[in-house]
C-alpha cells in the first residue's frame, strides 16, 4: 500500500517531534517555576488563568482529537481526487472547501495530494481553495476557535476567509493562465 | 462544562456511533489515530497553557494594547501579521493564546490577522509547496493570503 512507504520517516519525525515537545514543556515548567519563585505575587493571577485554561482545553481537546481520527482514516485520498478531480465553478469551489476542510491531517500531506490533483485534471483555483481551506478552515480549528474565542468571531472570520480564499483561487488561475503554464511544476509531474 | 464543550463532544460521539454502525475494524484503527495525535500535542497544549498563565499574570493590558490594541494602529497589525506568517505554532494551540491576548487587551483585528497568517501561511512548509506546486503558485497563494488575511482582520475589527 501506498501509505507503507511513506510510514517510516514519518513515524521518526513524529517521533523526534514528541521528544521536542516534551523537551521544551520541561524548560517551560522549569521557567515558569524560576519566574514565579522570583515574583510571589503573581502565582495566584498565573495559575487561576492557566487552570481555566487547561479546564476549557481539556473539555475538547478528546473530542476533538476523535473526530479527526475518524475523518483520517474514513476518508481515502481516492475519495477526495475522485470528487475534486471533476467538480468545476461553484460547485467545484465548494467541494474544495469541503474537502480541505475534512480534518484529515497536517498541511505538509496536502501539497502532494494537490500536485495529483491538479495531474487528474482539478483546476488552479479549486487546488488554492483546496489547500487554503485545508489551512485555515479545518473542522477541528473551527471546533477550538468557537470554544476560545466564541460563535460572533468564529463565524465571522470563517465566512470571511471563505469568501477571500475563494476570490483568491479563482485570481491566481487567471493570474497563471495570462502568464503560461510553464511555472506550476506540475507539467514535468505528469510527464514522468 | 460549557454549551460549546457540550457540542463538540456530542458531535464526536455521533461520529464514533455512525463509524462504528459502518465499519468496526476502521472505527479502531482511527481510535488508534486519535490516542497518537493526542499523546503528540499533549506536550505543547501544557506549554502554551502556562505560558497563557504566565502572560496574563505579567503582560500588563496597557502594554498588550500598545502593541497589538486598538492604538496600535496598521503597523501593529502589519507586524503581528507577519509574526503570524512566520511562527510555526500548531493551529489548535493558537486560539487559547488569541483568547488570552484578547482578553488582556489586544485589538479583534490583530488576533484576527495573527490567527489567519498563522494557520494560511506556512514559512517553514514553503519549500515543500514550491517542490510540489512550483514557485509560482506557492509565491502567490502565500503572497495573497497574506493580503487577505490583513482584509480579513480589518472587516473583523470593524464589524465586532
């Protein structure tokens, strides 16, 4: 399977990640314990803010970390290329939209299902309307944000964003159309 | 617990009844994907909840609100803007620091404008978009959203 292959270096770095992640947590603890033996003062105001923190974080965080699992594995890379390959003008820019924003894993796993993509035919502003809302406006960042910032923000700034980024695609396809095709890079992809 | 808590978690629990009504054995294996991603973020959402504690313990509002308030002014946007469009920070942790910066005094269209290039922009991930996209449409598409993410975080600061 085609997802063997990739397994490996990606577990090393996830790996290698984690290690960095706790790495630093520690140092932060450690900075955090130093900052406030210095200021007693200010131990109240810091842990009543971070415990409120941690208690609205922890409320979701499963829940959240549930859903993306699921959506990663019960939606297959065929699926997206089969129904973004095909879909054109609105339609097309609301599959996008839709598709990018299933929560199915890091932005760097985007770019080449983009690039194969745009070899089985989707076009230019349905692969930048893909990969923005792949970016910004993943169901699990919108489930966080209207837990932290609330309904007004999140909505506002999602319906926003949606707006822009597809302005946006639609802009760069003629933008690459008036000055050729010879830069995507994706030309010498399927010729190989 | 809060009514948006309460949502989110019924949400998730409706998606794992209707996943395991369809399929057991993926249903599993996605719980396994879930426990990893978990175990990974875990380290970094306990880091930044107590850099939020210690930053609204000690970032005085006056302060916050200079550089990234409503005095702050277009620069101050521009710059957190572009603080947004560098940082690798995972997006899930930046809306609790955003939450915090706001309620300690930082303007709606600045962490509008940090949290869209944050999550819009990738520095570190630019390199891997041009070897797959070509420069050309990686330039732009990071070019323009930091464009729109400045229109974005204006609309944002004037309509709320």
């Amino acid at each position: 399977m085609k997802q063997d292959a990739t397994s490996t270096p990606h577990r090393k770095k996830a790996r290698k990640e984690m290690a960095r992640g706790y790495i630093l947590l520690a140092a932060t603890l450690v900075a955090a314990a130093v900052i406030l033996r210095i200021f007693p003062d200010k131990v109240t105001a810091a842990t009543a803010a971070t415990r409120s923190y941690f208690l609205e974080m922890v409320t979701i965080l499963p829940a959240v970390m549930i859903i993306m699992g699921l959506f990663s594995v019960f939606v297959s890379r065929e699926l997206v290329v089969k129904y973004m390959g095909k879909a054109s003008g609105i339609r097309g820019i609301a599959v996008a939209i839709f598709f990018g924003a299933l929560p199915t894993g890091p932005l760097y796993l985007a770019f080449p299902l983009a690039a194969a993509l745009r070899s089985k035919g989707a076009s230019i502003s349905n692969i930048v309307v893909f990969l923005s809302a792949w970016a910004c406006i993943k169901i699990p960042q919108e489930l966080i944000e209207l837990q932290f910032l609330g309904v007004k923000f999140m909505a506002a700034r999602l319906i926003l964003t949606i707006i822009f980024v597809a302005i946006m695609g639609v802009f760069i396809e003629k933008v690459i159309e008036w000055t050729g095709n010879r830069g995507i890079g994706v030309s010498q992809r399927v010729a190989r | 617990m809060s009514t948006t808590a309460i949502i989110i978690n019924l949400l998730a629990l409706g998606c794992l009844v209707f996943a395991l009504a369809r399929d057991r054995g993926r249903t599993k294996q996605a719980m396994g994907v879930a426990v990893k991603s978990f175990v990974r973020i875990l380290p970094t959402v306990f880091m930044i909840i107590v850099i939020i504690g210690l930053l609204m313990a000690f970032a005085p509002p006056e302060v916050i609100s200079r550089l990234i308030g409503e005095q702050a002014g277009f620069g101050g946007l521009l710059a957190i803007a572009a603080l947004g469009a560098v940082l690798h920070i995972p997006a899930l942790i930046s809306f609790p620091l955003a939450a915090s910066l706001l309620q300690s005094g930082a303007g709606v269209a600045s962490v509008a404008a940090f949290i869209t290039t944050l999550t819009m922009i990738g520095a570190v991930t630019l390199p891997l978009e041009i070897k797959e996209l070509g420069r050309k449409m990686a330039f732009l598409r990071n070019g323009l959203s930091f464009i729109i993410a400045v229109i974005i975080a204006l609309t944002m600061g004037a309509i709320l």
